[in-house]
C-alpha cells in the first residue's frame, strides 16, 4: 500500500477518471512512477490552427497533463503555480505527441519538472512547470 | 487598405476562420487593434480538471489566441517561439475568462507580449509571449 | 508613519545600506513608491562581457534590485522564487542603464513585479520577477 | 584541430581572458566540453545582499557564466536571448556554489541549455537559457 510506484498509479489512476478537460483533448496517460509521467495525444483536426499545426495551447495542455501526473505521484495532491514553455518544431496531423515528464527538484513543498514533448525522436516543445504541494486540497477525483 | 486597425481586423478575420482548434476550444474573438487584441472563454465542463476547476491548459490556450491575434495584427505572420504563464487564481465553471494581450516591445521580428486572463475583475493568469515574425510564411487561412 | 510612500522609502533607504552587493556593483536607487523602483547603473570596465557589452548577469542583477525594492516597498519582506528575462539589446561601455519595476499583480503572498531596463529611450531586457511574501523574516539591514 | 571536445576548451580560454565581468564577479571555469560547461564562485562578502546571503543577481551571473561557456563550446558564437531561473535555497558566505550547464536542445540555431547552481549536493537554484547562434559574430576576446 505504502509501495511509491503503487500510490503513483492509484493517484494517477483517479486523476484519469476525474479529467473530463484532458480526457476530451485526447490526451492518454500512458505511463507513471514517483515523480514521473508519460501522456501521448494524436494530432487530430481538432488541434490544428490557422498554419494546419498542432496549436500551441493543446501542446502546452499535454505537457501541462504529464505534470500533474508526475506532480500529484507522490501521494499528495499539488497544483502548478506556473510553467515556462518553448516551442521547438510543429507538430503536424498525424504525429503522436508523447510527453514525458521527470521531477528536477523538489525543495519543500516547491517542485520543478522538466517535461519534454516529442514525435518520434524529434523533440517538439520543452517545458519546465512549477508547482506547489498543497496537503489540504483533496485528491483529484 | 494600410490603416492599422483595419489591417489588423481583417488578419484576424482570416485567422478565426482557420483555427480549428481555437473554436473547438470554445475561444471567441472580442477585439483587435494593432498589437491588441482580447478574446474570450466560457467554461464549461469541457474545460475542467479533476479539482472541478478550468484546466491550466485551456487558460493558456486563451492566452495564447490572444497573442496570436495580437502578434500577427501588423499584417505579418509570426509564431510564438515560447511563453511563461503565472496562475494565479482557479477558473471556475461558468466563469467568462476574458485574456487581454498587450505588446510590450517589437525589436527587429522579435517580439514580447503581456496577457492578462480574468474572471470579471480577478486575475486568473498571467502570461508572457515570446514571437518572432515569419515574413516567408503564409499568412494563417 | 503609515504613509505607504514613507513606509516604502524607509524600507528601501535600509536596504540599500545593507546591500554590499548592489553597491558594490554598482547600482543605485533612483526612486521608490508603494509597489515601484528605479535604479540605475553606468556601464564601466568592470561589466563588460567578452564581446565588448554590459554582460547579462549584470543587467540581472539591476532588474532584480529593482524587483527587491519593488516587492519589499509595503514593509513586508519579500523575496524572489524566480525571475525570466529577455535580453534585447546590447548595453554599451557609458550607457545609463535604468531599471523600473511595477507591480503586476499582488495575490496573497505571491507578487508579479515588470521590470524593464533601459538606456535612453531603448529597451535592454524585460524581466518579470515572482516573489513572495515572508512576514517572518526580518526586514533587511 | 577539429576535435570537439579542443574546439570547446580553446574557445573556453578565449572567452575566459576576455570576460572582464566574470572575472571580477569572482567565476572561475572549473571544466568545458562540447556543450557543456561548469563554473564556480566563493561566495564573499562582496556579494552579500541586505538579508546576509548571496544576492540572487550573482546566482543569475554565475548561470549565465556556464550558459556562456556552454552555448559556444562548438566553435559558433553565441548569444543568450533569455532565461528563467528559479530560486531555490539561499547561498551562504563562504559557499562554493558550482554551476553545471547542459545542453537540453539545439534546434537550427536556438538553443535551450540547462544550468544546476549547487553548493555541495544542495541546489540552490536552476536556470533554463535560451540561446541563439551568430555565426557572423566575432568570437569572444
């Protein structure tokens, strides 16, 4: 019960049932451990912009998922106070983004995550969110 | 035909048509002007996380339609190269998230523009853009 | 004595005796309100980076005095989680490097503060620094 | 003459003789690689701000010192055109804070360079620079 990589899945696994918004982005938890998640998302014509591209704000919603996967892995619930991100290459129709988040530091309450998003090997976004242990929110879901 | 505010209106006209994504996300345009512009979100349950609030992802994707519209309205395209966004307070359901962009400083195709999200008065984000322009590229539409 | 103009002139008049290391690089305080600084620095010998310019840590360490002064102004010690800059133009050997910053936004114990650097009319970097309040920690000096 | 890892330490001395402001902030180049860099400082009382510890200005300084080092490592200058740094714990008089650079990404031109401020196994901050190539530019020194 007290297994880390348990209490990551069962946190992750309610956080999946509760995410109606990341549910109807398309995104899809695909893996998760202490301080780290993977979430994919298959470029549809729903997340294209003007430029026939993956629109920015759905690339930033799926790194912004793989955070709070990882953030939340540990068992107590956290929330992003914010995040910096930087758009490397399109995402195109098609591509499968999968972004994989590891834990940089956690000080405190205080985290950093570095969150890379990629299709195939070309890396498309790099993200770095920021977030706050808040011990008295209840979990999601 | 080379005023500013009209220039800027009809980019943004072509713009809304294309983005699939922005008005599949529900975001409305509002206003535009050059270097400005504010658009507009209602939340609904598409939009919530597992706490029952607006999911971070589709606060950024408001501001980041704003900065594009914004970023664009001189009549030549450019894309965003990156962002940083501060939450600051929860979206809750109902709310009408209005995001605001402002430019801040256009050096040579460099470009920095302020966002601000709010629920009526209170601050929800705060989001700093990060474009370059892209005389070659077509414009979005 | 509960002026926040005078509140924020005897905080920062403390400060600025207690900080060696703003002095000693050379900074200045130009100005100070409730939320607000300006602080300067000429442009010598010692500042200047491998390709002849102001080197970047040195414009830093300006917006972040600006913000030190900015944040503490309401008599409630205040201390930076982070900053982003953008660097825009090069600084010259002589140039009258100003900073300003502003409060954004002010939620809680969390503040956003712009600071801007000049010289002359020119923008050298935009810089958007995140602090926090810490009413338990002594004031400066 | 075209080993990388050659190319890296003689642009490193170059740059290290020619960077007046590092020197007198007190950095020294601990190690250079392709892409990769570390720096160190002393903390002393010349860079103590009005709480008593090193001024965050100087943690920026000496992360910017190891993008330097790092982002020109190929033999191409470089340039910084931003960076985010979190603050994390403070740094103590007397510490030997090193700070480790790593290439993330370089896309064309734009590179993302992660920097580790540590003193001893503490980190006391992490720095995320974003650099571009001038290939036209003359070398540092």
């Amino acid at each position: 019960m007290d297994d880390p990589s348990e209490i990551a899945r069962r946190t992750a696994a309610a956080m999946e049932r509760a995410d109606a918004a990341a549910r109807g982005a398309g995104i899809r938890l695909v893996d998760v451990g202490p301080g780290t998640a993977a979430v994919a998302l298959t470029v549809a014509e729903q997340h294209l912009n003007g430029h026939g591209i993956c629109h920015g704000g759905y690339v930033f919603l799926l790194a912004d998922a793989a955070l709070a996967y990882a953030s939340n892995s540990h068992g107590v619930s956290a929330v992003a106070s914010g995040a910096d991100i930087a758009f490397l290459r399109p995402g195109a129709l098609g591509d499968e983004l999968v972004a994989t988040a590891v834990e940089r530091v956690l000080a405190g309450r205080s985290g950093l995550y570095d969150v890379t998003v990629r299709a195939g090997d070309a890396v498309i976004a790099e993200f770095r969110g920021r977030t706050r242990q808040v011990p008295g929110l209840a979990a999601p879901g």
